[in-house]
C-alpha cells in the first residue's frame, strides 16, 4: 500500500549587500619654524709675547763688542801689562847685579826682550752659552656674548577628506516553504 507523503522544501532568505569603501585622506602640512637668531658678538684682545736676545757676551768673546767695554779691557790690559813689565825691569835689574853668577846678563836681556811678545787680550770668554734668551707670553682674552633666538612656529592643521561608505541591503531570494502531497490515495481509508 502506498500511503500518501508530505514532502517539504524550505528555502531561507538571503540578504544581498553591496558596499562600496568610505575613502579617507590625511594629509599633513609641515609646521614652520620661522626661527631667528642674531649674531653674537665676540671680542678677542691680545697682548704680543716678546722676545730678547742678548748677545753681548757673545759679540764679546770674538772681540766685537761694546766701545766702552773693549776700552775698559784695553786698559786693564795695558795695567796687568805695565805690572809685569815692571816685574820684569826687577828680575833684570837683579839679573845684571848677579854678574858674579857668570854669563852674559846683558845680551841675554837684550835677547829676551827682542824676542818677548805682549799681547793685549781684548776677547771676552768663551762659552757655548753666550746668548740669552727670554720669551714672555702674551696674553689673550676671548669675550663672547651670545645673542638671543627667536622662534615663531606656525602649526598647520591636517587636511582631512572622507567620503563616506554606503552599504545597500537587499534580499536576493525570499524565504519560502512548500507543501507537496505525493501518492495518488489521498481520500482511501485503511
């Protein structure tokens, strides 16, 4: 026996959505420093350093320095000179007293003094320091005096831009049951 069927078929909803994207642009202008600063001012004072030589010992020693010191040396010279010269004229004077000693006092005096030399020695001492020198150091002062720095920032606001999305909804298929009787006895009794 075939008995009658109900078949059901249910369909569900479907929804549909079409978007389109909200757009958004930043955009950020630079800040501007507008910065400004003066020059400062620098005051550089300077004292020289100074040098001295002095080489009047060593123009000495060769024979070539000051007037009044070579005079002065001369002089000196000539005293210590006239000093042994009477030295001398004394030792010769008892040489020829001595005449009971032998010899011949007289030209071995007359000799001596013939072949006798007497510098004058006007030369100054030698020395491998003879010169001086002295260095002083100058002096310097730096004086600066910094100025001031302005500063006058301008910030600039974003550009913003939005274009808003959308977003429709729709219903792509509705929803729906159906009720289908299958087999041909619908009205037998059993």
């Amino acid at each position: 026996m075939n008995f009658p069927r109900i078949q059901i078929h249910q369909g569900y909803s479907k929804i549909g959505l079409e978007t389109v994207k909200a757009e958004l642009s930043i955009e950020q202008p630079r800040a501007e420093l507008n910065m400004k600063q003066q020059l400062g001012e620098m005051e550089i004072r300077r004292t020289p350093g100074s040098l001295a030589i002095d080489q009047s010992r060593a123009w000495s020693a060769l024979g070539l320095g000051a007037s009044q010191e070579m005079m002065d040396r001369i002089a000196q010279s000539a005293k210590d000179s006239g000093m042994q010269a009477i030295a001398e004229i004394a030792q010769a004077g008892d040489r020829m007293m001595a005449t009971h000693k032998g010899g011949d006092p007289f030209a071995e005096l007359a000799y001596q003094r013939f072949m006798r030399d007497r510098p004058i020695n006007i030369l100054g001492e030698a020395s491998y320091d003879n010169v001086d020198i002295t260095y002083t150091s100058g002096t310097t002062e730096i004086d600066y005096r910094p100025r001031d720095v302005s500063f006058d920032p301008r910030y600039n606001m974003p550009v913003i831009e939005y274009t808003p999305g959308s977003v429709n909804a729709y219903i792509a298929q509705k929803n729906f049951i159906n009720f289908t009787v299958t087999g041909s006895n619908l009205d037998t009794a059993v």
